[in-house]
C-alpha cells in the first residue's frame, strides 16, 4: 500500500509540474545564496520530496549561480542504517571523491569520516585542486533515520557516535566556502527538538531554515487549475472556496483533493456541465473515496461533516 507521502509525489508528476509551489522554490534557493547548508522541515506527507524533485533541482539547474559557477549535480541519499557509508556513496555519485577504485575511495572516506570530523572536508579539498566547474547538490532525505534507527541500535553508544561523525562532518564540509558542496537537510517536523543536541549543526540550521508553509488561496486555486487542466474544465468560485476551507490547510491534504477533483470531474461530464459546482462537490463522500483508493487514514471532510 502506498502511503501519502509517496502519493503526494505521484500527484506532482501527474500534473506535470509543482503548481502552486513556486514561492516555496525560490524561497529555498534564497537560503542557499547565504549558506551552503539549508533545512527543509515539514511534516510526513506533506511534500518535501516532490518539491525537491519537481522543483528545486529544475530550478538549479536552469542556471542558479553557486561558488563553481551555474552547473549543478545533485544526488539524493538517506542515512538509513549505514549513515556513514551512505553518506560517502552519495559525494561519490556526485564525482567528489573518485579515482579509479571508486569502491576503495569510498570505504577510505567512510573510515576517515570515523576518525575525524574533517574527513568529508578533506576528501572535498583534495577533489577541489582539480578546480572543480560544477557545483553539488547533497540532498539529505529522511534525516530522522538518524534518530529512529537508534531504537533498534544493538549498540546505542556505538550508533551516537556514528550519528555524531556524520552531522560534524557535513558540517564541517559546508562551513568551508572554497568547496562547492551544498547540502539540503530534510527533516520531519516533529524531530527538529532532536537537532538541539547538535550546537554548530543546529546553529548553521537554525539560520537557513524553512518550514514548508501552508498554501495560500492563491497557490490552491493553481493546483485545482494544474489538476483539471486535462478536462478542460474550470471551478466556480465558491467551489474553490470550499475545497480550500475543508483541505487547503493541510498540505498531506493534497491527495485527497486529487481524488475529489477526479469524482467531480466525472460527475460534471455526466451531466454535459464545463463547470464544477458547490453542489456537486458537496455530493461526493469523502468516506467512498478513501475506500476507493484504499487511503490508509482519516478523512478530514467526514470527520468535520459528522461533527456538524
């Protein structure tokens, strides 16, 4: 079963682009313009990742001017349960640290980070006499696995310590303006007490942070526009109205109005309408279209009309 997180992703890829988030886009890439380090919070569902994908890295690489100039690579890694090794596979996708035993550079980086909090520095200042001409996009995805892996730790003291190398050592790296390595922290809202524990990391966070914001009325009205552009068919006013007071609120809401949007397509063309009304809206059950789709959670809209 796929959850909302994964489902909020698809929904970004079928209307083609990320309507509605293009305040969020440059309000990201006007973070990276004064640290090489940004975090990007938000809650589970809510998503982070299609406005990376769909979003930020498009927009990078359309020209954004960074320390090597306006070429970008950007790779996507999460900690999962060997942060280290992960962490050094992803600066060897981003061609960082790479020879011609690519296996080797990364197990010597991995060992290197264990030993000392400038061992990602060092292997980036090393890459860097070659005078690199692009810059490096390192996205973080899922940071929390360094906190929540620790639960199933068999050696916790050991774990603290691996979670410790890498957070110092990305900081290390993205504190050294000369290298071109920019990382994007991307963090599950309700785990940003966790970075407290992580003075200069929390620091450097804490000054370039963003906090994936509601929708405005505007930027919802797009994406009801992106999303019933393939019908060709438009929604009145206070349709819109509606929708965004029920599910504009709540970004994890994003699927839901997909399907809604969907049901009441359907319903309009029966009915020989180009226009999708209030009253059709309000004939769709929000209970039959979680079952439907199979949507592993609580529908806003029952829960609210049952109260009423």
């Amino acid at each position: 079963m796929e959850n909302l997180n994964s489902q909020n992703d698809a929904l970004g890829s079928t209307i083609g682009h990320l309507a509605g988030r293009n305040r969020q886009v440059f309000d990201i890439l006007s973070l990276f313009q004064s640290s090489q380090m940004v975090g990007l919070f938000g809650e589970n569902g809510s998503g982070k990742t299609a406005l990376i994908k769909r979003g930020l890295i498009p927009e990078l690489e359309k020209g954004f001017l960074g320390i090597a100039g306006r070429k970008w690579k950007s790779v996507t890694i999460r900690p999962g349960i060997t942060p280290l090794e992960n962490l050094s596979a992803g600066i060897a996708q981003l061609g960082l640290n790479q020879g011609k035993q690519k296996l080797e550079d990364e197990v010597f980086l991995t060992e290197s980070m264990r030993l000392s909090n400038e061992g990602l520095k060092n292997a980036c200042l090393q890459k860097e006499s070659q005078k690199s001409d692009f810059n490096a996009l390192l996205v973080i995805d899922n940071f929390e696995d360094l906190f929540q892996f620790r639960e199933v730790s068999q050696n916790t003291a050991e774990w603290d310590e691996i979670v410790k190398s890498f957070i110092q050592n990305i900081t290390k790296c993205a504190s050294y303006s000369s290298i071109p390595v920019y990382f994007l922290i991307v963090l599950r809202a309700e785990y940003m007490s966790r970075l407290f524990e992580y003075r200069h990391f929390y620091e450097i966070v804490s000054a370039s942070q963003y906090n994936l914001p509601q929708f405005r009325k505007t930027e919802f009205t797009e994406v009801i526009k992106a999303i019933l552009q393939p019908s060709k068919m438009a929604m009145h006013k206070d349709g819109v109205d509606y929708l965004y007071n029920e599910l504009g609120k709540d970004l994890k809401n994003l699927t839901l109005l997909k399907y809604y949007l969907n049901e009441a397509v359907e319903t309009t063309a029966t009915n020989s309408k180009e226009e999708i009304g209030l009253e059709v809206l309000l004939q769709i059950s929000s209970d039959s279209l979680y079952a439907k789709k199979n949507l592993n959670c609580f529908s806003p809209l029952a829960v609210r009309r049952s109260k009423d």
